[in-house]
C-alpha cells in the first residue's frame, strides 16, 4: 500500500494517511491537498533520498547526492521508510545534517523526503541492493 501525503496551504501540517477510509482530511477548516512525491527532476541531486544498506538491518539515508541546505528558510522536514509491515519517521531541523539512520526489520519499499520548499520527493530504486561491506553507519 503507498502511503497518502496531505499538505494544509493554510498553516503547513502535513498529514501521513495510513489506511485510507475515502475521505480527505481537514485542516484550518479546509480541505487538505494530496502530494503528489517527485521521483525526479532538475532538484534531483538535493531531494532524492539516497538509500545504503549498511548491514542486514540498518539503512543510511541521505537527502541528495549533493547535500541539501537546512537553513530555517530552505530544509528537508523529515525521512520516512515504508516497508512492508512498518514506517519510520526521523524528523530533522534546520542546522541538522540531511540524513537519518534507519534499523528496520525489513527491506524498505519506498523512501520519502520533505523539503520545506519543494515538496516531498519519494525513492525505490534500491530494492535489490546489497550490504555495503566498506560501508560505517553513523551512530
């Protein structure tokens, strides 16, 4: 099942919708609109989450390939890994690095980014990637 994301024009919220009972969520007495993730464009290089298999059951994600700015005006707001049976939020601030580490039970199906500016942006390119033997999660 792929996870539905609402954003408020209003105030800014942002809604993860788990189970989808038909109906839109509302906020500041308005409906929500649905996002729509990005899986590519000329922001690629700073909004694509990158995902590395450090180990059997942790996960390095970073936001880009180039790191993306977290100043309070321009920052990524949050990672999330879906797997089949789980979702993992890691919710960064401005000043923070771009990445998070994940430990998951389960090989991920999708991961998501929200920049503060662009939007979310959503990944599955790396289903069938192996563990990174060269590679040290940071604690």
């Amino acid at each position: 099942m792929e996870l539905l994301f609402y954003h408020c024009p209003i105030c800014g919220n942002v809604v993860i919708k788990v189970v989808d009972g038909g109906t839109t969520p509302v906020c500041c007495g308005a409906e929500m609109e649905i996002m729509t993730p990005k899986t590519e464009d000329g922001f690629f290089e700073k909004h694509l989450p990158v995902v590395e298999r450090c180990d059997h059951y942790a996960y390095e994600v970073k936001v880009g390939k180039i790191p993306h700015p977290m100043t309070v005006e321009h920052s990524i707001q949050f990672i999330c890994v879906q797997g089949e049976n789980e979702i993992q939020i890691r919710y960064l601030s401005p000043g923070d690095d771009a990445s998070a580490l994940f430990v998951c039970e389960e090989k991920p199906v999708a991961v998501y980014s929200y920049c503060n500016v662009h939007g979310l942006w959503k990944t599955d390119s790396f289903k069938d990637f192996g563990i990174n033997k060269n590679k040290r999660c940071r604690s």
